[in-house]
C-alpha cells in the first residue's frame, strides 16, 4: 500500500485520491439525473392514470423539473464557492434523492409536482459541479480521456432509462422508477465525500454577496412562465384573467431581471456575453435545439403507448436506440471535428434531424415496433453532429473569464427551451386533435351510406357476444373510439412535422455564426 505521502505526489491533484475514483463518483450523481430524465418520460402515461389527471398533466412532471432545474443552473457557481464545491455537490444529491422518494411517494399530482420542483432544484447543479471537479482533478494531457469517460456515461444513461424506467413501471409501477435513485444517491453521497476534495482555491475562494434581488426576480419570472405553461391548456390561454396577469408579470419580472443582470457586474448571470456575436446565436440555437430535444423526447413515447398501445417496457425499447445513436455518433464527430467547419456539422446535424422528425410524420397505425427503429437512432447521431460544433463555435471568440457566465446561461436557455418546447407540443395535440375529430365527423353524417354498412357489420359480428339490443349502439361506440385513435394520430403526425420545420430552421440558423477558429476544443461544460 503506498502512504499518504506517495499518493500525494502520484496524485497532486486529487490529494492523494485515483482521479478515476473520483470520475466513479462524479458520475453516478449526473447518471442518476440524466436517467430520471429519461424514465419519467417513458412513465407518463402511467403516472397520469395512476393520479387521475390526463395526458397533459401528466407533462407538467417534465416541464416543473426543467424549469426549476433551470432556476438554479445560474446561482450554482456562487454556492459552490460559498460552501465549498464537495459540500454544496452532497447537498445537492442529498436533495435530489429525497425529492425522488417523495416522487415515489406521492398521492397526487400536486405533491408529485412539488417533489419534481425539488428534485430540479437539486438536480440542477450536478451536471456543472461533476465537469468542473472531473476537469481538476487529471492534468490537462489525460483530461480528454477523462471526459470521454464522463461522456460515455451521459449517452448510456438515455439507452438505459427508457428501457429500465419501462421495466420497472410494468414490472413494480412507475413509483419504482423514482425509487430506484435512493440507493444510488446513497451511494454516491458516500463516494463523493470519501473521494471528492475541493482544491486550494475553491477553499480560499472569496465571494461577494449573493445578489438576492437578481435570483427573486429569476424565481419570478421563470415561476410564472412555468405556470402559465402547465395551466394555460386548461383554462383557455388569454381567454382567462390570471394568465394575462401572469404574462404581465412574467415580462415586467423578465424585463427588470435583464436590466439588473446587464447593469450588475458582480449579479448572478453576466449577460454581457450576449455582446459576443457566436455566443448570442449559440444561446437562441441552444433553446431552439433544447424545444426539438426535449419535444421529441416526450412525445415519442406517448404515441408508442397512447396511439399504438404498447406497454412502458416495449416503449422504451423502441426508443432507447437513440442513445445508442448518440454513442456512435461521438465518435464520428470526434473524428471529424478538428478536421470540418463545424458549421457545415452542425447543419448536417440539424437537417438529419429534420429528416428523421419527417419521418415520424409519416406514422400510421400499421406501424410495428421496429419500423422507426433506424430514424430513432439516425436522430441521436444526428443530435451528435449538433452538441459538440455548437459548444466549440459559442465559446470560440470568449475570454476564459467568461467561461463560467456562458455555461450557466447556455444551459438555462436549453431546459427553458424544453420546457417551452413540451408545453407547446401538448397544446398541440390536444387542439389538433379536436380539430381532426370535429373534420372527420363532418364528414361521416349518421345518414352516410358507407358509415351504415361499416356499423351494420360491426353490429353483427357484436349481436352474438352483447345481444342484438346493445349491438347497434355498440357499433357507433366503436367506429367513434376509432375516429378518436385517428384524430389523435394525426395530431402526432402535426407536432413531428412541425418539429422537423424547426430543426431545418435551426440548420439555416448555424450559418450566423462567424467563421470558427481551427483547433479550438468544445469546453465539456456547455454540452
């Protein structure tokens, strides 16, 4: 065994400590959010039936863990000097796996919302605090390795969610899905403070005051953004009262959150990088690229499961190749990136995802599981080719200074983007499926000759198992129920589409952004 000694100077940087146990225990915490991520989408159906609320509803489980997620993104730098980088990363995942067992727990969807906004706030830090610790803790030659360590860990978690998450809901119930982050919070609270140590200058760091105001009025803003959103659908938009004044409120507390951010030099979010021209079209990219993610991500499964009537399992078998996609596609871009101006990678990326968001508009309900297989996983090689170029071209002609303030502010943008992104993409069901219905039932008048012969069949294939009596209105029942399953199709075949339009928008977009500096490499923090 080598002594204290021996291992400080085999491992300055870690104090003594294997940085790959320290890469072990950073991993585990941001493994365990970005899987939640993707179990919860595969449970949603699920979720709604068992708390009696729709569809819908069920979304908000999504949209309150973003935007809260995205709330704390900004501030987690100022705590992380304040209390010390190993502290605020315990606290963080103490937080998260609590939320996950009162997740699991809960008895309405209230509660579950309140548990998913606390969640959020704990999960949100993981991510950067795990970069930056992992980017320390290995000299500069071996830091490559050690993110694409990291890297590798963040694709499987998308494969393995959908999959594990859908297991888990048939097998026990989608509560489990929330349990299963306990024992691995549990261990990675002991790992991270058996291996994780902060350096001299995060413990000598001297910070100023937290600016209250700047966070009350992000808290705000993005508050009532986050309801509107989730209960807009529900009361009409505009057509009500309190979402008006909830606008009014949410521009007023967005307009006076900007002018403090811009005119405070020591606030919480430094939006003097928007003066940079590449990082300013990276941050509308990355919100635009965060409304495709994160709309596909949600909506995929519901049509796997509401439209084609597939168990949470087989969804989530039918989805998870994107992961897969995204694991070969790292490699590609890889090699490619030093070598290509990524803005013709990004452009192939967005419109390769256009392609494959196309295609998912071509649904129809003789689909069978593995016929979307090949564009689901074309969309996370294509998101490949999207990722990687975007965070090297928005940071190419930024200070190092300013590193901090841009991952911030770049992630926040992407999970306000998502979050927007899902809300829409709901709405958009739920509107374009009513206006489907209403043209398919102009349509099939009661006295149409066609509808009389498709009811008398089904009436009399019906009068032997329920009696002639209930037969015939059983058959309208059914040919109804049908005309519902179709109408909601097509409003999937709508939002994919409209999706696509997006991305292709978003391929257009890249061409703003100056010329790229050869040889730059992506900081990990902004993937």
């Amino acid at each position: 065994m080598p002594t204290t000694a021996e291992a400080q100077a085999r491992y300055p940087l870690t104090q003594g400590v294997n940085p790959w146990l320290v890469t072990f225990s950073v991993m585990l915490p941001t493994f365990m959010e970005v899987l939640d991520t993707a179990i919860a989408s595969v449970a949603l159906p699920y979720i709604a039936g068992s708390l009696s609320a729709s569809n819908s509803e069920a979304t908000w489980v999504l949209t309150s863990y973003l935007v809260a997620n995205a709330v704390i993104l900004p501030a987690s730098n100022w705590f992380a000097r304040r209390f010390g980088r190993k502290r605020f990363l315990i606290f963080c995942i103490t937080i998260f796996t609590i939320a996950s067992f009162f997740c699991g727990a809960a008895p309405s969807l209230s509660v579950i919302l309140l548990a998913r906004i606390m969640q959020g706030a704990g999960g949100g830090a993981l991510q950067p605090l795990s970069q930056s610790i992992l980017l320390e803790s290995f000299p500069v030659s071996k830091r490559s390795m050690s993110m694409a360590a990291y890297g590798l860990g963040i694709v499987l978690a998308p494969v393995l969610g959908p999959t594990l998450g859908g297991w888990l809901t048939d097998t026990f119930s989608w509560r489990y899905a929330f349990y299963i982050n306990i024992p691995v919070g549990i261990l990675a609270v002991f790992m991270v403070s058996r291996f994780v140590h902060d350096p001299p200058h995060i413990k000598n760091a001297k910070v100023g005051p937290f600016d209250n105001i700047g966070f009350g009025l992000l808290v705000v803003w993005t508050g009532c953004l986050q309801l509107v959103l989730d209960k807009g659908q529900e009361d009409d938009w505009f057509g009500a009262i309190w979402v008006r004044w909830a606008v009014v409120a949410l521009i007023v507390a967005l307009v006076l959150w900007i002018w403090r951010s811009w005119s405070n030099p020591k606030g919480l979010v430094d939006l003097h990088v928007l003066k940079d021209r590449n990082f300013r079209t990276g941050c509308v990219l990355v919100a635009m690229l965060g409304m495709c993610i994160y709309i596909t991500i949600a909506i995929l499964p519901l049509y796997y499961q509401e439209i084609m009537g597939y168990t949470a399992f087989t969804a989530g078998l039918v989805v998870g190749p994107r992961g897969i996609g995204s694991f070969i596609g790292s490699f590609v871009i890889g090699f490619l990136g030093s070598r290509m101006d990524n803005r013709k990678l990004m452009t192939a990326g967005f419109i390769g995802f256009a392609v494959c968001s196309f295609i998912f508009g071509t649904v129809n309900l003789s689909f069978g599981p593995y016929t979307l297989l090949i564009p689901i996983m074309l969309t996370g090689f294509a998101l490949s080719f999207v990722f990687v170029p975007m965070s090297t071209l928005m940071v190419s002609t930024l200070t190092n200074r300013n590193m901090g303030a841009a991952t911030g502010l770049s992630n926040m943008l992407r999970n306000i983007g998502g979050s927007v992104g899902i809300a829409m993409a709901t709405t958009a069901l739920i509107r374009r499926s009513a206006l489907h219905q209403s043209y398919l039932a102009a349509n099939l008048a009661p006295s149409s000759p066609e509808l009389q012969r498709r009811s008398a069949m089904i009436a009399g294939y019906l009068g032997h198992r329920i009696g002639p009596t209930s037969a015939r209105p059983g058959s309208f029942g059914l040919l109804y129920g049908l005309m519902q399953q179709q109408s909601a199709l097509l409003a999937y075949v709508d939002v994919f589409r409209w999706t696509a339009i997006l991305a292709l928008i978003c391929a257009a977009a890249t061409w703003m952004f100056k010329k790229p500096i050869k040889h730059v490499s992506p900081p990990p923090d902004l993937h």
